[in-house]
C-alpha cells in the first residue's frame, strides 16, 4: 500500500484545483519531506485543512505530482485504475472500429484523468509509458485493471523516467504474445513498421496523423518534399503515397537510413526513388542553398531540444532561425509544415515565430491550416496548455 500523507496547498492554488486543473505545481503546496517516496498519495488540503482533492507524488518537469479525484471517499485501488481505462476505451470506439487505422492512443495522462500514464494501441498489442517514479509504483494495479478490461494480443511498457531524463534500456516485454518486430500497423490505410522493443520510440509518433493525412492528400502530388528530422520517414511515406515527385528525408541518426527504408519498402514503394540522408539538417540547409535547391514542400518537425557536438537547438528560442532557413530553400508559393511539441509555448507564441521569420525574411504568408493534438489524445478540457503539439501548415504568397 502506498502511504497517503495529508498536503497543504496555498489558498492561491485552492479553486484551481478544485475546478479540475489536474497538475500539482511544486510552487502550490509547502515544501516535502525530502524522504517521501514517490508513490505517496496526498490527501490535498486547503490551508484550514479542508479536503479538496486527492493526487500522487510523482515529479515531471513541471509538478510534483497529479490529481486523481476529488472524491474523499474514492480509494487508489485496482477498480478505480480499471473505471478509467475503461471510460478512455468507450471514448475511442470509433477508432477500434476503423480497419484503416490500428494504431491510435488509448490513454492520454491527464487528460483522461490519470497525469503521467499513457498508453498507445498497436494491432492488438498495448503499449504502457510511466513518466514517474511515482506513477510506476501502481503498475502493478495499473497492467491487473487494464488486463480485465481489454483482450490483447500482448502487453509492453516504457519507463519513461530517470535520474537525468534519459530513457533506460530495458526489455520493454510484459505480458502475452510476444512480438515479432517490426509489426506492420496502419494508418488511414497507410503501412507503418513499429517496434515496441526498441528504445524509448516505436518507429511513429501518432500524434501527427491527422497532419500526415493532410500531406499526403493536399500537398504532395507532384511536388518535391523534404522532410527535415525525419526519423523514420513517416512523413516521407505519406508524401510519397501522395504522389510527390521525390521526397528527401534529413535525420542525423544512423538508424534513420534503415528505418526509413522500411518505412517506404512496407509500402511498397522503391527507396531508390528517394533521397534519404543521415546529416545533421543545418548543414544540409547550407548545402542545399549553395545548391540553389528548391522544394515544393518543407516538413519541419524538430525535437524540443537537440544537442549536437557542434550546437545547441531549442525550438523555444531558435525556431525563427529554423523556418528562415528553410525559407531559403523554398520554391515560390511552396508550404512549409511547420510542427513543435514543446508543451513550454502555446500556438499564440508559436505563430509569432512563424511572423517573425517570414517579416525577417521579407516574405508574405497564409496559414492554410493548424493542427494540434488529434482526438485519441485527450487533454483536460478547459487547459489548454496540456495540449502540447503545434502545427502550421504555411504557404508562401510568392
Ligand atoms: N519528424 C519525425 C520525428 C522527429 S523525432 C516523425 O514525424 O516521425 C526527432 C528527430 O530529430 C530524431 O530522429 C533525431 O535523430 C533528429 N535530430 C535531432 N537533431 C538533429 C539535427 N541537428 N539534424 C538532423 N536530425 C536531428
């Protein structure tokens, strides 16, 4: 059991929380006792003492832990883990229904009512991640609800927490079927390989399906795409069954040359018709200027922060330069796919990026379309700071 410990917020703090912001702010709560362990459920305080809510001890960037309910009388046991999941299932209907897709979200943390607990649906198999040493001490009551409300192929889980933020390798394996990866799921009838067994990602990041169907079906035909931060290539594929003309995909990582031969070949398209380059993507922005190169269409889809030998990138102060770049190498009237999920700004601020760049480039812009979280990826209704991906599609006015 975990031990529950009674936690005073500051009155400042109290009608938030007691309205349904979902987070515990270290700044709202008094200082803890530095030998608590993670785990221990807060009985949540106003300062007079009266109940408001209770929550876990689980640190993440920005908190020291989530709400749970606000019902004192509601134990943290195995049915109150299963009368979630099973509320977050009934919400994705839809998506178990749809034979074009069969990989989507399941749980998304908070905002199905459980902060640092997500899990992803691949082709019958559940993918787990635990974002806290707090969250991972109910995993035990989280895979026992879960296994009595979903038939699964098999069960794998990510610890996604550490001393220094770094995932750890592990064997991800927890239960059934064991996998044999790559398994090919789809999406919007398009193949993706996936490999829940390897580091902290899968081979695709399924918040960006909407945007890839929007690519492949508004964007590509007959056009020249690249794809910076490519990863896998996912973006690649879509552009390529969109009917582009050629796709170049841009990722530093060795394993992105591999992956993104997969990506194309479980499609049956032919890799060689395709550019993909293992550089870091500003040095390949000045190639391809020196080149005088131009593409139709450029996806830009950096992680939050990127460290190489030679540099530091953080999409919080260095997107301007990022999207000036790659204006640079833009055709007349091309789109740029602008994308971040640094949950630190919001689409307000983002935008100001994208103005920033293009006045600083003298150039004249429309945002055809915004995209953020699809609708797997539920966030806490009236914060919409939980919902952290951002993304522009842009076309140039000359
Ligand atoms: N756009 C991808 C996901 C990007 S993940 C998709 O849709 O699937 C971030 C990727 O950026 C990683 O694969 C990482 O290797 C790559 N990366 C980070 N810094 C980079 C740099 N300076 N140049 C090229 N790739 C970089």
């Amino acid at each position: 059991m975990n031990q529950t410990i009674e936690l005073k917020i500051k009155q400042h703090y109290v009608a938030e929380i007691a309205n349904g912001y979902p987070l515990i702010l270290k700044e709202a709560a008094e200082p803890l006792d530095e030998t608590l362990d993670e785990g221990a459920l807060f009985k949540i305080v106003r300062p007079n003492g009266k109940y408001v809510a209770t929550g876990y001890y689980g640190k993440q960037n920005k908190g020291i832990g989530w709400v749970l309910t606000r019902n004192p009388q509601q134990e943290i046991d195995q049915d109150f883990f299963q009368g979630k999941i099973k509320s977050a299932l009934q919400l994705r209907d839809e998506f178990f229904e749809d034979d074009d897709t069969t990989a989507f979200r399941v749980f998304n943390g908070e905002g199905d009512g459980i902060g640092g607990l997500t899990i992803d649906f691949f082709d019958g198999f559940y993918m787990l991640s635990f974002y806290s040493e707090g969250i991972y001490s109910f995993r035990n009551l989280i895979i026992e609800a879960l296994k009595e409300t979903v038939n699964y192929r098999g069960i794998y889980e990510k610890k996604r927490f550490n001393t220094n933020g770094q995932y750890v390798e592990q064997d991800d394996y927890v239960e059934g079927e064991v996998g044999q990866f790559p398994i090919i799921i789809k999406e919007n009838g398009v193949n993706y390989a996936v490999d829940l067994n390897d580091g902290a990602m899968t081979g695709i990041f399924l918040d960006q399906r909407n945007v890839r169907l929007s690519l492949r079906e508004n964007y590509s035909d007959g056009k020249t795409v690249l794809n910076t931060f490519s990863y896998t290539g996912a973006f690649s594929v879509a552009a390529a069954l969109g009917g582009a003309y050629e796709t170049t995909s841009v990722d530093l990582a060795k394993r992105s040359l591999p992956k993104t031969i997969e990506q194309f070949s479980v499609n049956g398209i032919d890799y060689e018709q395709h550019q993909i380059k293992v550089m870091n993507v500003f040095d390949y922005f000045q190639y391809a200027a020196r080149h005088n190169m131009k593409f139709d269409v450029v996806v830009l889809d950096p992680p939050s922060f990127a460290r190489t030998k030679k540099m530091t990138f953080s999409t919080s102060k260095d997107y301007p330069k990022l999207l000036k770049d790659a204006l640079a190498i833009t055709a007349p009237k091309g789109i740029i796919i602008a994308s971040t999920n640094n949950a630190s700004f919001d689409m307000k601020k983002f935008k100001s990026f994208i103005d920033k760049a293009f006045k600083e480039s003298n150039q004249r812009y429309k945002i055809l379309e915004q995209h953020q979280l699809p609708e797997d990826f539920v966030t806490p209704e009236d914060y919409p700071e939980f919902n952290y991906l951002k993304v522009c599609i842009i076309q140039l006015l000359k």
